[in-house]
C-alpha cells in the first residue's frame, strides 16, 4: 500500500474537468427555470413566497360544520359527532343548520339548500366563538 506520492496527471485533470461539467450543468438548469411558470413558460413573481396563515378556530368550525352538514343532509340520522371529530358545541351548530337545510332543499332546491348551509354554519361557529367557543372540558 501506497500512500503520498504523487498524484497521476491524467486523473486529476479528469476529476477537475469533470467537476466544471457538473457545476456548469447544474447552474444552466437551475438558471434556465428561474423565474418561468413550468405550466406556461410565463414569467413568475419574483417576490418570496408567503408563509401560508393559520386556520382561525371559527373558520375550521364553518369548514368542518358544513363539511358534515353536506353528508348527512340527505339521511334521516346524524351519526356520533365524536366519530365525526365534532365538539357537543359544533355538534349543536350541525344539527341546525341541517334540519334548516333539509326544508330549505325541500322548498328551493340542492342549491339552496348548499348555500344555506355555508351561511348558517359561518353564523352559528361566529356567535358560538363570541360567547367563548368550547369549553375546556370534555364536552366542550
């Protein structure tokens, strides 16, 4: 076993040679995409991108209230509302907006019925908020 010495020339020049290839070939392609929407070929913003906002407790109330809402609208029962990840308070909020859209699609449609219930959801998990929300408790 061998150790220093000196190093052959041809490998050397090789290993430097193949060392430029690689980095020229990694700035070219990341220079090349820059700034270019992949989808269009479009120019993009140059401004870094946002963090994404937190969820408000209120928003995810609408959003999980109507979600629900949607699926048990068309049965005759509502299901556990811990099996659908509910509290008792939006479990409350759900049963209502759910029997104002089932008359609603009786009266107006799916449609209706549809906008009915982001409306009534958004209104129910607003002034649930206002009074304090949930509870600490189990039940909240």
């Amino acid at each position: 076993m061998r150790t220093g010495g000196v190093p052959r020339p041809g490998l050397t020049a090789y290993g430097v040679w193949l060392g430029l290839a690689l980095l020229t070939s990694a700035v070219a392609t990341g220079c090349g995409a820059a700034g270019r929407d992949d989808a269009t070929g479009a120019a993009r913003s140059a401004s870094p991108s946002t963090s994404p906002r937190a969820t408000s407790d209120e928003e995810l109330c609408t959003r999980v209230v109507a979600y629900w809402s949607r699926k048990v609208l068309d049965t005759h029962t509502y299901g556990d509302y811990q099996s659908m990840g509910l509290s008792n308070g939006q479990y409350e909020i759900l049963r209502t907006v759910v029997d104002a859209a089932r008359a609603e699609k009786r009266l107006q449609g799916a449609e209706a019925a549809g906008d009915l219930i982001d409306r009534r959801a958004r209104e129910g998990c607003a002034a649930w908020y206002r009074t304090g929300g949930p509870s600490k408790g189990p039940w909240g």
